[in-house]
C-alpha cells in the first residue's frame, strides 16, 4: 500500500531528555562538535548514516531513549551542552562589545537560498551556503541579525548519473516537520502574510522559523489551504520555472519577506530592522514595501521616503556578467503592480522607472537594487571593478572607479569548513575560529612539520575512504553488480598528491579545461614516481543541456578502466559531500573564464584545512594570491579566439602540475616530509587563515555597511523625516537647475618664474554659473591628472574649489605628476545625506 499522503511525528522525550530538543533544533549544532559527539553518544552508528541530532531523535528506539533518560553519565554531558548553548545565546559577543549606540538593533538579511547544512536542503549552490556561513558568523559575532526567504518543498535536486553518464535528477520533497523548523504561531493559529496577486487573489505564506545560534531564519511557505491551488506552488522549487513563477517568488521574498519581519518581531519583541541587506537581487520589492510602511503611517511622498529607504539598504551584487541579471519583460511587472494592491500608494510608474534599463522592455532587478540601497557592493575586489564598470551606465559623467559600488570579498564560516583535528593540533578552539582575539599563540607554536604532514594525511585518507564509497555507491546507482565492483576498493591511493575540482557547472567554470588535452592529463594521472589523482563533482542545471555535455564527457573520460583509480567523479556534490573535498585535498583547482567568477568561496575552504590553491586568478584569487600561498594559473589575456585561449590556460595548467606542484609535493626530506611543500602550507594557514573568515567578512559588513547605514538612517529619520525632506526638496531643487550650471573661464596659473616641476604650487580658478544653487549645496572641485592620448585623465588628484559668493571659485594645489599634465573643473551635488557625490549621478564639467 501507498500513503497518500505523509507526515512527521516527532518523537516525545522523556523529561530528564527534554534539553536535547533544544539542541537538535538549533543549527549551531552544524559548527559545535561538543554537540554533535552528544548526539553520536547515544548510538554512533546510527548518527554516522542521518548526521542529523532531530532525525537522530525521531530514528532512535524509545528504548534507547528511556535508557538515556536514566543515564547520569549522558544527562551530565547534555546539561553540559544545554548551558553552553544557552551561555552562547546570552552572553554578549564581538557586537555587544563594541558599545557604539549608532549600531542597528537589528538587521534583516534576505536571500533566495540559505544553504546553512545538508539537513536542511534549501539551497543549490554557492549563493545559498555564502548566506548560510553569513548567518553563522553574524551569530558569533553576536550581530543581531533577521534572516529571510523562502521555504521550498522540493528545493534541492539530487544529481544521479544514467549507465552513460548523463545527469538525472530527483527532487525529493521535504515535510517541514521532519526539520529543524517551527512554525510561527499566533495563539495556536498559524501566521499568515498575504501579498496582493493580479485579479483580486490573494497569495498567502506560513513563515517557518529555523534557529542558527543567535540567528532566526524565517522561511515563507505558500504551501497552506489558506491558498488557491496553483498559487500553492510559488514556493514549490527553488527559482522558479518560468518569468511568472519566479516574479512571484520575489515579490513573496521582498515584500512578504519584510511583511513576515515585522510580524516576527511584533509577536517576539524581537528588536525592529533598521538596515536591510539583499544578497542579490531577488527580493529588492522590498524597498518599495518599506516605502508604502513610510507614506502610510507618516504621510511623505514616495520621494520624500525614498531617502530613508535608501539609507538603509544594502545590496550586494554577484553577477560579473550581464546576461546574468535578473530581467523581466516590463509588462509582467505592470501585471502585478498596476492594480495598486501589491503596493498600496506607490504609483506603478515609480516601480517601472526603478527597474528601467537599455532595453525598455525589460525591468532590470539589479538596477532596482542600485536604486533602492545607497550602499551596494560586489564580492571580490575584482568583481567590485567589474561591476563598477558594468553599471557605469547608471553614473554618466564618472570614471569607472568613482561608481558607488564597493567591494566586500566574500569569506567562509570556520567552524562549519575546518577539520576539527586541524582545530585540535594547532591548539584552536574550533567553535571560536575565525574570532579575533580568542586564540592566543601563533599557530605554528609547538606543531611540527611532521605532526601537520600526518594530519593532512590522516584528511587525505578519510577522503579517500569516503570517495570509494561514493564511487561504488554512485556505480550500483547506474546498474553495476557488487561483484563487478571489487575494483572500486582500490581506487584512490591516501599517499598520491590529491587533487579537487567540484562546482557547479556553467560554461564559464569550465569544468572540462583539464580534458582538452586527454593524453597530458592521462600521463600526469599515471606517472609512475609522481602520480596525481584527481577528484571531480558538480551539478548541472537540470535545464542546462550544454552543461550535462560537460558531466557526461568528465564521465565518459573517467569510466575508463585506465585511469579510473585515479581520476572519479562524484556525483550529487553537496555540503556533506565538499566538507571531506575540502579538507582531504592537497590542491583545490579552480578555472574560471576570467573575470566570469565574482568571488568562488571553496578555494577558501580548501585553504583553511591547508590545501593550496591553483586556480586562475579571479575573484577572491585574483588578490588572496601572492606567490607563495599556491599558484595562479597564467590566463591567456587578449586571446579572443575561446578554443585557443582555453588551449593556452589548459596547457599552462599541465604545466604546473607536472613541474612544479607534483615535484614539489613528492620532494620528500629523510623524514619522508615534503618540507617545501609544507612551508606552503603553514604560509596559507596563518595568512590566508584571517582574510577568507566569514567573521571578516560580516565585520566589514558591519563597518563599512550596517553601521554607516544605521546612521544615515537616523539622519533621514529624525526629528520627523528632516534629513529625509531635506534631500527630496534638495533633488527638486536639482531638476530644476542642475541643466543650466555653467563652468566658464577655467584658467591654470603658476607663479611667476616657478618651475613647472613636480610640487610647484599652481592655482586652478573657474567663473561658475551655479543657476540659482548656493555654493554650500554644491561641491566644486579642481582635478588634475596625467594624460594620455586621448586628453583622459588617469591617477587624478582631486581638491575642492572655494568660492568668493559672486561666481569665482579657485584652489591651489601642487602639481602631482611629472609629464603631461591635464586638468579640469567639475561641479557635484553636496548634501549631507549622500554617501557619496556621484550618488544621484548628476556631474557638470568644465
Ligand atoms: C562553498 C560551496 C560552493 C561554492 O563554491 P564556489 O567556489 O563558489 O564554486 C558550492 N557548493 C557547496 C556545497 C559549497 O560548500
């Protein structure tokens, strides 16, 4: 018989087991190893197979549990992990001790994937665990932190492979109460947002709440009767099929998202948001959401609110390329828009221009983004020059490095990604990595060159445990017979140099670089005295054909009998899967397009457990890589032709591993230590160690981004929207005549008899016709630089004009530059509400 339909009963503890509840539904258990060896106490085997403390509950025979519930052995060391955890989601941490009052009491985090452990599978790839391991770190950094998204039932695909190597999917579909979630209730009755659809309907979600330490996660679940059944399944699967199911999707992130935030922190006191982060683009409706919260209660105008939105937003973009934005057909918008229901009082003129972009058709959700947050940022220093180029568009009149779009390089949670054992030998505490000040000695402290070597054998060897299993498993899966599979327990060898590629697989990461020379590849996996074994995995979009060409060809390379001891491919890679890749491999490759990859954050985690990179420097490469620390493959620039370049990289990549790296690796000391090899790998930990840390990361967030954030927020807010008022008044002000400023009669003078060498004091003076603008409102500046051909100014010096109140500006500076030398005169908008001049894109030139 067939159930039609299935359910999750928890399973019941005991009194004296009570604690462990609490324990098992908050997800610190993922970075916390004193928890997860409770768990493991009560039946190891079993916890091995569902890794998982609330399945571990459910799976348990109650009466083990009654066994427990009496031994006072356990019940010491549960109440032991009860008040640490209780003691973690109390004390005051890292936010706490920072005593500035301008901090946000709390800051809402929206994202379409949180993929914060394989337990709770809502996620499909890096965007996803980068928001997870951003949770992790805000939690123990103690930032009191919101997140929000959604709840899909069949979020995750699991990637199998057919007998010839094509990728086949399933997509398990998940019970919320079979996880660590809880729904969130209003005496007894499940609360509901509603969001406005077309035609009158109604589109509802129950909020799901899981617990990340310190952090609450609210997931929104349009799967309730309250609900038309096609509207049942806008949160069925992770990025929806078509236009229309992923417009849904957003608007539900965005402005059901804040509608749930406010909900949540209403029944929990729980401190309000004042800054808003978008981790992408997807749920930036929320900005017109907030606005709507503003005009209503307190009367502004939609542009009198949009100051006060923008101030506390942040976003952050991903996307290096711009086929990759989030676009969609105009009229799709106004479908949902123009009825004035979604958004009440916010005119659906003003939500079309906000996503307005080159091609009028389309409604572009970054250009939202950029238009709703007064502070945007891409995730890699080189991603943040990309993306200010590629926005450019949007700041006419700028060079590229003035476009307010910063960089904030991505960083990983520690705890979650670093081998305990590596925790143990260098005498960290492995809950605290990351943490400034917890850790005292340098690491290499009393740990030998031996002590590190067996260590990272001892990773290389449970890797390659876990690879057998995985290849016979995954072979079984394709039709194999056990009996045709005796050869799988010799594959992999725990002494050969091990290298690891796993990622998602979109053209641009080139998962088949390393096969466009099969015979290269083949010799260097089979060399006699310097072998190398190489381990492959990565999931293509179920709709990515291209993609799949790639797996099967990886695949097909892979069956043969040849080299398949030395070379493999896993399929279904995931978190359980990247944590032994991480931590077992000696080499983490990586050969991205250049310029295609904004951050990639796995080579991060491979650095931490001190594997090396090699990798093509992008993203986070690009400036984490200094010589020493692992190798940049060299990148074949101004090679149009794809085919030759990717021929170039490839064989600049056999070079290094059959020269250098496998050399290296195999050039053993008497002691059997490859000491150069070593040296690289103490040099990564402790420099590369602090820079790729999640904490690093959310602390910049926090200064550079929350905290300013908070602050503007206050200006606008204050004193009954001042500051708010002031600047909407400020830009009617500008739209009238910002047109008609002049600059004039610009002149460069030098003293009489001064010698034009560097540092001779020059004056800059220009007549401006400010056309009704006082000079307190603008800022005028000289700017002097070298120039090239073009009459373009580079390494310019900038220095603000004063002006006389009748028209004449000038200053005086000193020549910076030998050589040709250019100036100009430029006139800026100045109020004390923008983040920085080019903000509202307007710039007059001499
Ligand atoms: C870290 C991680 C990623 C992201 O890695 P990239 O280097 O950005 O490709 C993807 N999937 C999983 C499971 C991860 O842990």
């Amino acid at each position: 018989m067939r159930a039609v339909r299935r359910f999750t009963v928890r399973a019941s503890l005991p009194e004296s087991l009570s604690g462990l509840g609490d324990l098992a539904t908050n997800l610190r258990w993922t970075w916390h190893p004193p928890t997860r060896d409770l768990f493991a106490s009560m039946d190891a085997e079993l916890f091995n197979r569902v890794r998982d403390p609330l399945r571990m509950l459910t799976a348990l025979p109650p009466a083990r549990l009654d066994e427990l519930a009496v031994d006072d052995a356990f019940l010491a060391h549960a109440r032991e992990a009860v008040a640490d955890l209780d003691r973690y989601l109390a004390e005051p941490r890292w936010y706490q001790k920072q005593d500035d009052p301008d901090l946000p009491p709390a800051v809402a985090y929206f994202s379409m994937e949180f993929g914060v452990t394989e337990a709770l599978p809502n996620y499909s790839g890096g965007l996803g665990v980068l928001a997870g391991d951003h949770l992790k770190a805000a939690s123990d950094l103690g930032v009191p932190m919101v997140g929000v998204g959604l709840l899909y039932r069949a979020g995750y695909f699991r990637q199998a492979l057919s007998l010839d190597g094509w990728q086949v999917e399933h997509y398990p579909v998940i019970d919320p109460n079979a996880f660590p979630l809880e729904l969130l209730t209003d005496g007894g009755e499940p609360v509901l947002v509603d969001v406005a659809m077309p035609a009158g309907r109604t589109l509802h979600a129950q909020i799901w709440k899981a617990r990340v330490g310190r952090i609450p996660l609210l997931l929104l679940d349009t799967d309730t009767e309250a609900n038309d059944e096609d509207l049942r399944a806008v949160t069925d699967r992770l990025y929806g099929g078509d236009a229309d199911h992923r417009i849904r999707q957003e608007i539900l992130s965005g402005i059901g998202g804040f509608r749930a935030v406010r909900r949540y922190c209403e029944l929990t006191g729980h401190p309000q948001p004042k800054v808003f982060h978008t981790n992408e683009g997807h749920a930036g409706f929320l900005g017109l959401e907030r606005a709507r919260e503003i005009i209503q209660a307190d009367g502004l105008a939609f542009d009198e609110a949009l100051p006060a939105v923008r101030a506390g937003t942040v976003f952050t973009t991903h996307t290096p390329v711009s086929a990759g934005i989030d676009r969609f057909p105009v009229d799709l918008v106004q479908r949902y828009f123009t009825d004035g229901r979604l958004v009440p009082d916010v005119d659906p003129r003003r939500v079309l221009a906000l996503g307005a972009e080159d091609n009028p058709g389309l409604f572009n959700m970054a250009h939202m983004g950029l238009r709703l947050a007064q502070r945007a940022n891409g995730v890699s220093a080189l991603h943040g020059r990309v993306s200010r180029r590629m926005f450019s568009r949007l700041w006419p009149g700028f060079d590229f490095d003035e476009v307010p779009v910063s960089s904030v390089t991505n960083g990983v949670h520690g705890p979650t990604w670093v081998a305990r054992e590596l925790s143990a030998l260098l005498g960290r505490n492995h809950e605290e990595l990351g943490l400034d000040g917890a850790q005292g000695k340098p690491l290499r402290d009393g740990v030998t060159d031996e002590q590190l070597w067996a260590l990272r054998r001892e990773l290389r060897e449970k890797l390659v445990a876990e690879v057998r299993r995985r290849v016979r498993a995954a072979w079984m899966q394709r039709g194999a017979s056990a009996l045709e599979l005796g050869w799988t327990d010799t594959v992999f060898d725990p002494d050969v140099l091990t290298v690891g590629f796993a990622r998602r697989v979109p053209t641009y990461k080139r998962l088949t670089l390393m096969l466009r020379d099969p015979d290269r590849l083949r010799a260097l996996l089979l060399d006699e005295r310097r072998p190398i074994q190489l381990v492959v995995a990565g999931k293509s979009h179920p709709a990515d054909e291209g993609g799949k060409q790639l797996i099967q060809q990886i695949v097909r390379f892979v069956d043969d009998p040849e080299v398949r001891r030395r070379i493999v491919f896993l399929p279904d890679y995931d978190m359980s899967m990247a944590r032994y890749l991480y931590r077992g491999c000696d080499v983490w490759l990586n050969t991205p397009v250049r310029q295609l990859e904004a951050c990639g954050t796995s080579g991060m985690k491979s650095a931490l457990n001190g594997g090396l990179n090699l990798s093509i420097r992008d993203g986070w490469w690009d400036e984490c890589y200094d010589g020493s620390n692992g190798w940049a493959i060299p990148t074949a620039d101004g090679v149009t032709d794809p085919l030759r370049r990717d021929e170039l990289e490839a064989a600049a990549l056999y070079d290094l591993l059959g020269h250098q790296i496998a050399p290296l690796f195999y050039d053993r000391g008497a002691d059997g230590v490859p000491g150069g090899w070593l040296s690289m790998v103490w040099h990564t930990l402790e420099t590369l160690g602090p820079r790729v840390q999640a904490s690093r990361m959310v602390r910049e967030y926090v200064e550079s981004g929350y905290l300013p954030a908070s602050r503007m927020v206050a200006e606008a807010t204050g004193d009954g929207y001042r500051g708010a008022l002031s600047l909407a008044d400020y830009r009617t002000k500008l739209d009238v005549s910002w047109p008609r400023v002049r600059i004039f009669d610009t002149e460069l003078l030098v003293e009489d008899s001064a010698p034009m060498v560097t540092g001779t004091e020059v004056t800059i003076r220009a007549r401006i016709d400010l056309a009704g603008l006082e000079p307190s409102e603008v800022d005028v500046q000289a700017v002097v630089g070298k120039v090239g051909d073009g009459d373009e100014l580079s390494d310019p010096v900038t220095v603000g004009m004063s002006g006389d109140g009748i028209g004449a500006f000038a200053a005086r500076l000193k020549l910076p530059h030998p050589g040709s030398i250019g100036y100009t005169v430029r006139v800026l908008p100045k109020h004390r509400l923008l983040a920085t001049p080019a903000e509202l894109a307007r710039v007059v030139h001499a």
